[in-house]
C-alpha cells in the first residue's frame, strides 16, 4: 500500500524524478511525458464522473482506478525479468473495455457523419476525456517506439478513446443527440 506523509521532497529539484524502479530520468524524458498524460487523462475522466449517474459512473470508476494501474506500469521499465509482482496492465483489463464497448454501442444507431463534441455536460466533458486519452495514447506509442513496454499497456490506450467515444454517444440519449460534423456547412 502506499504511503505518503510528505508531499514535497526537493528531490526532483534538479530536473529528474524516481521511477518505481528505483532508477532516476529526466522529467522531460518520454517515459515521464506518458505517465503525465496518463494522469490528465484520468483527472478529465474525474471531471466528467461529477455528471455521470449508475453504471456510467461505475464504468468511469473502474477507469480511473486503471489508470492508476497503467501509469505503475509505465513507471516500471521493463527489464526481461519475468514473473515479478510488479503491476502491469493485464490483457482481462483491456477485454472488459472491450465487452462495455459492445454492449454501449447495441443500442446506438450507426454514424453516418462524425461526430462533434458536445450535446449533454456529459457527453461534452467525455468527449475531452477522450481526447486527452488520445493523447495519453500517442505519448504511450512515442514511448513503446523507443522502449520495451507491456503490450497491453498500448492496447488498453486504445480501447480507452474507444470506450470514452461510445459513452459519450451513449450520454447523448442513446446517439439520438449527437451533433453531426456537416462538412463545408459554413463555406
């Protein structure tokens, strides 16, 4: 379990900060940049969580909590060793995204246009989740370019835009009011 009794420790003073390692990197390196936008991202999905009700809510819930799970994972390098207690995305995490997906998306009319942000406070606050998950996404592909990561650590990335696009179009009673993109509306 973690505990923190002080908050500020000037060890990060000089530019760099600890992985869950032990290891020391700069705080601009790619690792630290995905960890961040993993943490905006959950902290956009908190925003919207203060308008979700009943099992938006628990989906947005269990999220938020993986993420938490998915930046231990990024903070932990990986080194080859196998069979560590180290936390890591498992694939279960990135399939139960998936089965809420499926069952969100049932009831929704296929697209037939994009889709703009907006609609209900939900939907518009999911919508920049998403966004901020797509960012999370891109800093987690930079990374896994350039550094061995877990696998699944990308996949769930992935599905979460995914997850955060269909409950937004969910939010919109069910896709019904959902603001369609009409291209050269305004030429």
């Amino acid at each position: 379990m973690v505990r923190l009794d002080r908050i500020y420790t000037k060890a990060g003073d000089s530019g760099q900060t600890g992985l869950s390692d032990g290891s020391r990197v700069s705080k601009a390196s790619l690792r630290i940049t995905a960890i961040g936008a993993v943490d905006e991202a959950n902290s956009a999905i908190g925003v919207a969580r203060l308008q979700a009700h009943g099992h938006f809510d628990v989906m947005l819930a269990r999220i938020q909590n993986d993420m938490f799970d998915l930046g231990a994972d990024l903070s932990a390098p990986e080194d080859g060793r196998k069979g560590e207690s180290r936390l890591r995305i498992a694939p279960v995490q990135v399939e139960r995204l998936e089965r809420e997906i499926d069952t969100m998306n049932e009831n929704l009319s296929p697209l037939t246009s994009f889709v703009l942000p907006g609609g209900t406070p939900l939907s518009a606050h999911l919508h920049l989740a998403r966004a901020i998950a797509r960012r999370a996404e891109a800093a987690i592909a930079a990374l896994a370019a350039q550094e061995d990561i877990n696998p699944a650590a990308l996949h769930y990335a992935n599905r979460l835009s995914d997850h955060l696009f269909v409950m937004a179009r969910a939010a919109n009673d069910g896709g019904k009011g959902d603001v369609l993109w009409v291209p050269g509306k305004n030429r």
